[in-house]
C-alpha cells in the first residue's frame, strides 16, 4: 500500500487508481447501483481494450473513462425527481434495464411517472414529458456529461478521459445524445464505457447470459458491434464473470490501471480530489450549490483562527469538503422537499452520516477522517446524530465543522425556508452555543463573519 497517514497533514502519496477506486462507491449510490458497478464496468471495460491491443498510455485512459464515467450523475437528479415526480435513484436505476425501443421507453415513463400521485397530476406530468421529451432527455444528458467532463478536468485528467465521459451516452446509430455521433466518430473510450456499463448492469439483474444476449440485441443499435463480438468472445469464460464477484474488487481492477502509467497523488492532488467530489456532491440538489466549497473555506480559517497548523487545518479542509458525501445516497425527493419530512424520510435522511463514514472509510488516505466528517450533526449536549457523542467526545475538527456547517446552511436557501441574514443567523446560532455549538468555535466564526 502506497500511502502514508494524513490525519496531521503531512505530505501523502497514494495510488490514484486506490483513491478513486474507493471513491467511485460514491458515484453508485448516486446512480443507484450496485456497489461495485463502477468498478466492475472498468474491468469489463478494461479487459476489452486489453483485447483490442490498445497501448498502456490508453489503457490508463480507459481505466479511468469508465471508473468515472458517472462523475457528472448528482447533476440532473433533482431535475429527474422534479420532472417524474420518482425517487432519483430508483428511476436512474430502473431505467438502467429498459430496452431501446420507443415502446419500451413509454411504458417505463407511464409505470414510474408520478406513479403515486392523483391522476390528473399524474396526467399532467405524462403529458409534459411526452410533448417535451426530446428537449428532457437533451437536457438531463447535457448537464450530466458536461458536469461530468468538467469536474474530471478538476481531476486533472487529460482531454481524452473528459470527451469520453461527455459522450457516454452517444449510440452507434446516431440516436445516443449530447451530439448525436455515429460509429466511428464516437470516441473509443466512450463506446468501451457504454458497453461496459451495460453489461455489468444486466449481469447484476439477471446473469451472464442475460448481459450477453443484450449486448447482442443492442449491437450496431448502441454499441459498436465489433466490440460487442469482442465482449461476447471474451464473455463465453465463466473466469470473465466470475471475476466481477469475487473478493478484492478494488485490488483487481486496479491491476488493469497499467503499473507503467501509475499516478501517484500528493497533498496538493489530495486536495482538488477532495474539492472535485465536493463539487459532485453539491450538484445533487439546486439548494446545495458551493456549500461544500463555502464550509471548507471557512473551515480552514476558522481552524487558524483557534490555533491549528496549516497541516491540521487542511485535513479539516478536506473532511469540510466531502462531510455531505453520504447525501448522494440520499432521495431528492427528501433533499428538496418544502415540507417536514416523515420519519421514515428523516430516518433516511440521518442515515447519511453512516453512509459518509462507510465511503470515506474505503479511502485509505482519507480514513482518518471518516469520524470527523460523518459526526458533523453530532451535539455538545448529547442529542446529535449518528452516535450521540456529548461533550469531549466531539473532536475539536468536528465542532469546527459543524459550526461552519450549520452557519452556512441557515444562511443559504433551503426548500422550506429562505436565507437568513447575518445578523440573524448569528442570533439563531448563539441561542445553540454550548448545546449543539461550541463557545470557541462561534466566538471565532462570528469574528470572521463580520470582518466580511
């Protein structure tokens, strides 16, 4: 294992196939997926390109194409939720398996649309998408694979990752989207990816020789049917299948991130890491746009500000950045409701701080902040969530988060309320200190906050 402890800042390098091979658990839960999809796409995909002699530089770049072909999937789910009135990812993931013919598509829309609403809502939503359902699906496609190839630039991957992640969608007939490409002028990496994606999906709903018939039915249609000749030669091996369950997925498919090519990241790549899936997970919903970016920010002053070293303080950063990842795993329909939630939807709702101490876990220079950013709703006096920690037992980090959390939430829009301004917000807050709040950490936060 390459990397070293981060928890105190110190200079880290780390495998960049380890890193975002843990990473990529957050970008299934966003699709919906399986965990594992991202990471077992790559190894279809990999194999294939293996197959086809592609060179190790290009491999690399496959790798990674497929590994984060999903980076742009938080952008569009409030959109899909507003617009089917459905659960972001129960549709994203049911829509997964639905065959390519127009028929196909419509009884998916008409079976998931608004389907627990009164039925002239309904009616009207139907109606909706079926006058406007090109510009939708331009739409939903457009903002997913331009967000998705911005924030792998972020990553600072090359042009030929980023336009493979942009044209994901496109389908070898020229019906795919954003720009309507056809055979060849579809970039290799993204016909690989495609196929690799649709193969693991159908081999997790139904087995080998469901994924494998559909790759057929959708050859020269979708996928490229020289490649899918590939994939089905490749697929006849129960090994190729086999593999995809077996234990070590992380281990194995990083072996087909080629040795020659190996990217080791230091604190300054860590750090636009951690920012790139901040800026994911602040796409989920319209009402969280920058926070992730805004709360690490004034995390970092707010730990100089009390005392910390710049090495402690950046770690604080990065936990700022990614303290809401489990919230990719979370409904829109909860994220950006305007009412109370259920307690079913709050229970699902507090379950995001598990599901962010479970995925920063997986990340072995990021572990040591798993606690730290998972415990950000967790209060002096006992009464937080996920674990109930009080007093000593909330680190002086997570108190430094929260702080800066709650501040910027209450002076952000939120579905059911609008913006507090400062000096209010500073006056909801005091009324926390010493109970949800610590002393020091709003004395400090409101020295900074009126210095503008």
């Amino acid at each position: 294992m390459l990397h070293q402890s981060i928890a105190a800042g110190e200079v880290a390098y780390t495998s960049l196939a380890e890193l975002l091979g843990s990473f990529s658990y957050a970008l299934d839960i966003t699709e919906g997926q399986p965990a594992g999809h991202s990471l077992r796409s790559a190894l279809i995909g990999s194999r294939i390109g293996r197959a086809i002699g592609l060179s190790a530089s290009e491999r690399h770049s496959l790798y990674y194409t497929i590994l984060l072909k999903d980076l742009g999937c938080s952008s569009n789910a409030a959109r899909i939720c507003e617009l089917y009135q459905a659960d972001d990812r129960a549709f994203k993931h049911g829509y997964k398996t639905v065959g390519t013919s127009l028929a196909a598509t419509l009884v998916f829309i008409f079976s998931r649309t608004a389907a627990r609403a009164p039925w002239r809502e309904r009616a009207s939503a139907i109606g909706h998408i079926l006058r406007n359902g090109d510009d939708i699906a331009q739409d939903l496609i457009v903002t997913r694979c331009t967000r998705g190839a911005d924030i792998a630039r972020t990553l600072r991957f090359d042009e030929s990752v980023c336009e493979g992640i942009f044209h994901l969608d496109e389908h070898w007939d020229g019906s795919g989207r954003p720009s309507h490409l056809r055979g060849d002028a579809i970039p290799l990496f993204s016909r690989i990816a495609l196929l690799a994606q649709i193969a693991d999906v159908f081999h997790e709903h139904a087995g080998a020789q469901a994924a494998m018939d559909e790759l057929r039915r959708r050859a020269g249609v979708w996928l490229d049917p020289e490649l899918v000749d590939v994939a089905c030669r490749l697929g006849a091996e129960e090994s190729f299948w086999s593999e995809l369950q077996a234990p070590g997925l992380e281990a194995r498919a990083a072996v087909f991130a080629p040795p020659t090519e190996a990217v080791l990241v230091d604190d300054d790549y860590l750090d636009d890491i951690a920012r790139a899936f901040g800026e994911v997970i602040d796409a989920k919903s319209p009402f969280t746009a920058g926070h992730s970016s805004r709360v690490a920010d004034l995390s970092s002053s707010l730990s100089l500000s009390l005392g910390l070293d710049q090495g402690a303080s950046r770690s604080v950063r990065r936990a700022a950045y990614l303290h809401d990842v489990g919230k990719l795993g979370v409904s829109n329909n909860i994220l950006d409701k305007p009412a109370g939630l259920t307690d079913p939807e709050w229970q699902e709702m507090r379950a995001h701080a598990d599901h962010t101490r479970e995925i920063l876990g997986r990340i072995g220079p990021l572990a040591a902040l798993a606690d730290t950013a998972a415990a950000h709703h967790e209060r002096l006096d006992g009464r937080g969530y996920p674990l109930g920690l009080s007093g000593s037992n909330v680190s002086l980090e997570t108190r430094i988060i929260t702080t800066c959390d709650f501040f910027d939430a209450i002076t952000a829009d939120r579905p059911y309320r609008s913006a507090m301004g400062l000096d209010a917000a500073l006056g909801v807050m005091k009324q926390e200190v010493g109970t949800a709040l610590d002393p020091l950490c709003f004395d400090a936060l409101e020295a900074i906050a009126k210095q503008g």
